[in-house]
C-alpha cells in the first residue's frame, strides 16, 4: 500500500514546505522529492523522540552507518539521470514515524511528516448473539453500539443502521425505536481510517424484534363481555345438572 495524503500543506515559505501523511504499519510507500539535481540531493529523518536529524542517503546511495535491518527497508527510487531521488521504505514500522527532508545543493528543503498507522485489532458489536442478532423490541429504545480494539491514532468507526452511517472515533452507538418492518435489517460497522479510505476490519448483524402486542379498550370490553357470556353458560349449566340429578334421585326411589 503507497502513502495517502492526509491534508494539504500546513506550512509554506520560500524554502521550506511541509506536509502531513499516514501510511499503514507493514505497507510500502514512496516519499517523493519534487526537487530535481544532478549535483546533490540528500534525505535525511528526524524520529518523534530525536533532537536532530539523521542522514539517510545521498542521491541514490544509502547511508551505511544506519542499522542493517533499515539499510534493507530503504531504498532510492526515480530517474537518476536527470536528478529525481525519492526515497522508499519498505515494511514501514512505528519506529519509521517522525520528519523526513530532502534538500538539494541549493538548500531548498520539502519536509514529510510520516504518521504510521497501527490498525485496530478487532472490532465487535455489542449484545449479539451466537447465530448474529441484536435482540429488540418493537417499538422500544435500542441501542446498537460497536467498538473497536485497539489502533494507532484511535480509529475511525463507521455503523450503518437501517441504511444510515453513524461515525465516531474507537466507539460508537445509535439509540433508536425500531419498527416491525425492521425486524431482520442488516447492521455493519467498519473501522478503519477515513483520511487514506482504509477500514480494513468489519462485522455485521441482524436485528431480531420480539413484538410488542397491545390491547384496544375495544378489545378489553369484547375480552370482558365474552367472560359474562361464559359466567351465565356455566351457572346455567351447573342449574340444569342439578335439577337432572334430582330427578333421577327421585324416579329411582
């Protein structure tokens, strides 16, 4: 994966340029030196943590006094005939985060601020069960969230519910009264990094609603009329039983 741009120049003079990018742990990219020289240009890298900078090359040779394990990461790309030295890492780790520059023989300088991402790990939403649904009831709040774990800066997470994204940063829910045409739609939530259009990690589920039943007044008056008509059928009934009872009491004396 090559370097994405994460917004413009933040900084501009006369000699000076600066830019801001995130590349992906593990990824391939290119820092691309938009000076041409066929007399000298060099890179050099300054780490989050350092005070100065380091020397990395010098056109198109690598500097040998770097560890053997980056000597193996980099290397310079470009038209070397007409003066074009880009550098390229490989295999980019945490340790490859901080300022690199390139300046050419008459001291202009283009400065990269490489911000390497760590991914999250995992990402999962919240109160699914073991076949993949989010329990509900029709009618009544539910909230839907999903969180990431772990990532470097926070990831971006974005949870689509009935067709619409809620985004947030590492975590994110969405309280809402489902209907019953809403019973069984899909929730996906993605993580990743909107800046390089990277989410690289998602998982879904399906909304499964427990009716919500109600009873009209109507329908209490009919339940309760009903229950009449079944009190008088039985005393009725119980009457008649007697009275037959009776009779062959007496017939049989």
């Amino acid at each position: 994966m090559s370097f994405a741009y994460l917004f413009a120049i933040f900084a501009v003079n006369s000699i000076t340029k600066v830019f801001a990018i995130y590349a992906v742990k593990g990824s391939t990219g290119q820092l691309v030196c938009p000076y041409t020289s066929t007399n000298s240009l060099r890179w050099s890298f300054k780490s989050t943590t350092a005070s100065s900078y380091t020397s990395y090359t010098s056109n198109d040779r690598i500097s040998p006094n770097l560890p053997p394990e980056l000597i193996q990461r980099l290397s310079v790309t470009g038209n070397h005939a007409i003066g074009e030295y880009h550098l390229k890492i490989s295999n980019i780790q945490e340790s490859d985060q901080g300022i690199y520059q390139c300046i050419d023989f008459t001291v202009q300088s283009y400065t990269q601020d490489l911000i390497v991402i760590v991914g999250p790990t995992n990402i999962t939403i919240e109160n699914v069960t073991p076949n993949s649904r989010i329990p509900g009831i029709e009618g009544q709040d539910m909230t839907i969230k999903c969180t990431a774990t772990g990532g470097q800066p926070a990831p971006d997470i974005k949870l689509i519910i009935l067709g619409s994204p809620y985004t947030g940063k590492q975590s994110v829910q969405h309280t809402f009264k489902p209907l019953g045409t809403n019973d069984g739609s899909n929730v996906t939530c993605l993580a990743g990094y909107q800046e390089i259009n990277s989410y690289p990690l998602s998982t879904s589920a399906n909304i499964h609603l427990m009716r919500k039943y109600t009873t009209s007044i109507a329908g209490h008056e009919a339940i309760e009329d009903m229950y009449r008509h079944l009190t008088i059928f039985a005393y009725i009934h119980l009457k008649f039983m007697k009275i037959y009872v009776l009779r062959i009491m007496q017939d049989t004396k």
